[in-house]
C-alpha cells in the first residue's frame, strides 16, 4: 500500500511525476569495501503531489527499511564555509529572539554542532538527541544522547531548533506534537528542510534521495507546522536558496500560509531528468578523467545515475576517506590524493562550496578545470 500524505494524511495524490529505481536506502552511510558498498539494500522514489494539501512526497518510501546508527555520517560542519554560515545563523536566532542564557533541545542534532554554537552566541544549556551521535566531550551546559528525545524535559526548553531531520519522517506531525511536552508555553521554533521550490527552479535531481520521504515547500512545511499546533512566524530560503527555513511560535496563531508550487513546475522537473542525465553521461564520456568531488548525498546520487570518469571521490570529511560510496561503490578519498590522479577535471555538486574548493586546490597546485553541475 502506498505512504499517505506525511502531512495531511490524503491517501489520494496524482500520478508520480519523477521516478527513480534502484537507489540506495542509506546515502550517508558509506561502506568499508567496495563489495558491500554495490550491495547495500536498494529501494524506489516515485514522487507525488498529494491531491489534498499540495505537499510533495515519496509514495513508495518504508519508514522501517531506515534504521540510524553511528555508522550514518551527514556532517557538513567539516566545511569551514558550511561552518561560518550555521555560525552566523545562530548568532542570528539569538539575537532575533532574545535567547541569551535561554534552553535549546533538538532533536536530531548529529554530533551537536550546531547546538555549540547556539551556546557559543550566548544561550546558557543545549539538550540534543540522535540515534547516530558518537559519545565525546562536550563543552558546559551541553548534553547529548543517543536515541530520541523523552515525552518530557526539565526545566523545559525555550527553543527547539530541528535541522534536516523532518524531510526523513513518514509521520512528521505526530513527531512535532510530541516535541510540545520539551517546551514551554509559547517557546520559539526554527525548522529547516531542503527546499523544494529551489529544487524545481534549479533542477535539484541529486536532492532526491530515498531517505527523504518529503519535499517540503514552504506552504507544506507551514501546514505542517499549524497541524502540530505552531504558529509561523515566517519562512525563507537560506544557504544559497538550498534550505527553506521556517520560524514559528508554539501555541499562537501565525502568518497566512502561501500556496503549494503549480503542478506545471513539478511535471517540467519530470521532464528534464532525462536531458540532465544525457548531459552528464556525455560530459564525462568526453572527459574521462573527470573526478567528483563531495561524498555526501548528492555525490551519492549523481555517482549511482552517471557512470564514467575516475573510479573514486574526494571528500574533506576524515571520517569518510578510505570508505565506498553506497550504491556505486566508488572509493572515496582525501584531496591531497588530487596531486597524484592529476584529474583534467573536478566537478562540484553544490555551487556554494565552489570558492573553498577552489581554494584548497590552489594550495595542492592542482590546475584542473573546476565546473559546478547545473
């Protein structure tokens, strides 16, 4: 049977207007070898419109064939650039909300990056939970745990800050009514997910992953949020448009929601995969010393659609070098190894990094032609 809605709980929604087959459960999860990596358990998106609210949604995705442990990485603070913006958005959330000596909780929080440094621009105790977390030392007035948060928090929070964690939720509503008994009355929230209308507009197909069950544009989330019983503040895209982030109050009534992306745009995202994969197919048959740089999700996905080019990946991230891509099983590796592959060509999934990245080869004195994938 197909997923309802995550949001409104329609079983009704169109006819899928993108499909992928075949793609791995887990992005961010990579292998020891590349035998296990082209092995890894395999699943299918079917992306639809739900017929009710508009919200946009992976019908075929199984919530039980997604099980989190430490072995799943999606740290993005290793970047430098990625780090100096999440600093500034915390200084900002802070400050726009008065937060100092304050509580935060997330949900979510990976190895709580950012929750240091929400207590970095001045809140006092940050309380984050993850299934993935890695025990290790942690500066004052922070706690971690493994696994998810209680039904209850004392002292309760003032803040709750959920990171790229709704998008993996089949029941993101029943998830967000839950994280009221972590809050005080009329307690701040900052929600953030990828942002579909950037993705239909720039043509995000490596966004589509099958860990994200939803898509969320900015009047989805905004229901979302009303469902569980938040009231929106305000939405915007953040991250060079890439992230749609939403401010909302518990309890209080919000700002009117805007309307659902036309149905036009997400059949011309249908239409334009096949364009975009014979483009890169080509690129790469042309350049075969092409190699891919980033590891991550859309390294992930672009690698197990476009074959060709070097068998390997760089990657800033320690953690991840030495290990397998998911699905295509490439090797992924530091990018001091650039000066012995000597590529003709480095491409970049996300044009935000462009800048760093094009630094740290100046520095390797590696002269290969930098394209950004559009």
């Amino acid at each position: 049977m197909s997923l309802a809605c995550p949001v409104c709980g329609s079983q009704r929604s169109g006819e899928p207007f993108f499909e992928l087959a075949d793609v791995p459960v887990f992005c961010n999860q990579l292998e020891e070898t590349g035998e296990a990596a082209r092995a890894v358990p395999r699943g299918q998106i079917a992306l639809v419109a739900c017929d009710a609210c508009g919200h946009v949604f992976n019908r075929e995705f199984a919530p039980a064939r997604l099980c989190y442990s430490p072995q799943y990485d999606n740290n993005l603070h290793v970047s430098a650039h990625f780090h100096s913006w999440a600093r500034e958005r915390a200084a900002e959330l802070v400050q726009t909300y008065g937060l100092h000596g304050a509580r935060a909780v997330e949900p979510g929080c990976g190895q709580g990056d950012f929750l240091e440094l929400l207590l970095e621009a001045g809140m006092a105790e940050g309380y984050g939970f993850d299934p993935g977390y890695r025990p290790r030392r942690l500066p004052a007035g922070l706690q971690i745990e493994v696994g998810s948060p209680p039904l209850r928090l004392e002292p309760a929070a003032d803040f709750l800050c959920c990171r790229h964690l709704l998008e993996h939720l089949a029941e993101p509503v029943d998830f967000l009514r839950r994280c009221q008994g972590l809050l005080r009355p009329q307690a701040r929230a900052w929600l953030e997910v990828p942002s579909l209308e950037q993705g239909l507009e720039q043509g995000g197909y490596w966004d589509v992953l099958y860990e994200h069950v939803s898509w969320f544009s900015a009047a989805s989330l905004g229901r979302l949020c009303e469902r569980a019983g938040f009231g929106v503040l305000r939405s915007r895209r953040s991250f060079g448009g890439q992230f749609l982030a939403l401010e909302a109050v518990l309890g209080l009534a919000g700002e009117r929601l805007p309307e659902p992306p036309a149905a036009e745009g997400l059949a011309a995202f249908g239409m334009g995969w096949r364009a975009r994969l014979q483009r890169w197919q080509g690129e790469l048959a042309r350049e075969p010393r092409t190699l891919l740089w980033g590891a991550g999700s859309k390294g992930v996905m672009f690698r197990c659609a476009v074959p060709g080019g070097l068998p390997m990946v760089v990657d800033i991230n320690p953690r991840k070098q030495g290990c397998y891509l998911p699905g295509s099983g490439h090797r992924v590796v530091a990018p001091e190894a650039l000066r012995r592959l000597q590529p003709s060509q480095i491409l970049v999934l996300n044009a935000q990094y462009r800048a760093e990245i094009q630094a740290m080869l100046a520095d390797l004195g590696v002269t290969a032609r930098l394209q950004v994938v559009a």
